[in-house]
C-alpha cells in the first residue's frame, strides 16, 4: 500500500518472511496519537455497507447507509496499537523509545489510512520479558539533530 509517498506492508508472506510495518497514526474521533504496527488492509466493495468512515466519521445510521447504497473508496488499515503511546515530538527528542504492543486485541482498531503521519522503525527488543516489547528508532536522516541537540545543550 502506498500513502503519501511511503510504502507500508502488512504481509505473513512477503518474499519468505513475514512484513508488517510499523506507523505513527492520529486517532480520527479523539486525535490520540498512537504507534503501533499495521496487521492489513482493506477496502469495503459492497455497496451500502456501514464502514468506519460513514458510520463513526460521518455520522449516518446504519439505515441511512445502507439506503443511500453509495460504494466507499476508502483503503482501511487493521491496527495493532501500543499501551504506551507517544507524541510525534517526544519520539523525535530521543534516539530510541521503548513501545509495547498490547496484548490481545483490546487495543486493535480499524482506521482509514488517511490516518497515518508516517512510518517509524520498531525492532523487536530482544532483551524484554516478553515478544510483545519493540525499541523504536527515529529515521537515520534524523540522527544529526539528535547529536547537535545535545552537543549544544552541553555547552
């Protein structure tokens, strides 16, 4: 799936091996602002069915929806979020967050990919008590404002 000029996978099967992208995602009803990893995508063909974005975003009944008959175009994403979310400034401040993904699926959402700010790396930490615990690093292309930050705040 291409969005705003990044690539994001969501496969079990891609080449061998298993892709699943990780984004930072602003919440449509609250604007929390979440990180997690994306599970899949989809896209609902059959007319007059109550999705997300006419349900929850636009808010129509089930019954206006399904009379109105109208076909969505809208690419949705299954969402697999952290209990421990972060804004995007917070993330940028440091060189490497600790996230966690829930367990279950009390925090997995169906959201439009409209909602996606933009990708993050996460790399299992291999050092955790569980498989759950991930370490994210800002993109490379970022790592000199983390050093100049701190060289000038030692001065």
């Amino acid at each position: 799936m291409s969005y705003n000029g990044e690539i994001y996978r969501a496969s079990p099967n891609y080449h061998s091996y298993e892709w699943y992208d990780w984004a930072h995602v602003l919440h449509p009803k609250d604007n929390r602002e979440m990180q997690g990893k994306i599970l899949g995508f989809f896209r609902y063909k059959t007319p007059g069915y109550p999705s997300y974005r006419s349900i929850e975003m636009s808010g129509m009944s089930v019954a206006d929806v399904r009379n109105a008959n109208e076909r969505e175009d809208t690419v949705y994403m299954i969402f697999h979020a952290c209990t421990n979310w972060r804004s995007r400034e917070s993330l940028e401040k440091s060189f490497s967050v600790p996230l966690k993904l829930a367990p279950g699926d009390s925090y997995t959402y169906c959201l439009p990919v409209s909602c996606i700010r933009g990708p993050i790396a996460a790399i299992p930490d291999f050092g955790a008590s569980d498989s759950l615990q991930y370490l994210s690093s800002l993109p490379y292309h970022k790592w000199g404002k983390i050093f100049v930050d701190k060289v000038n705040k030692s001065m």
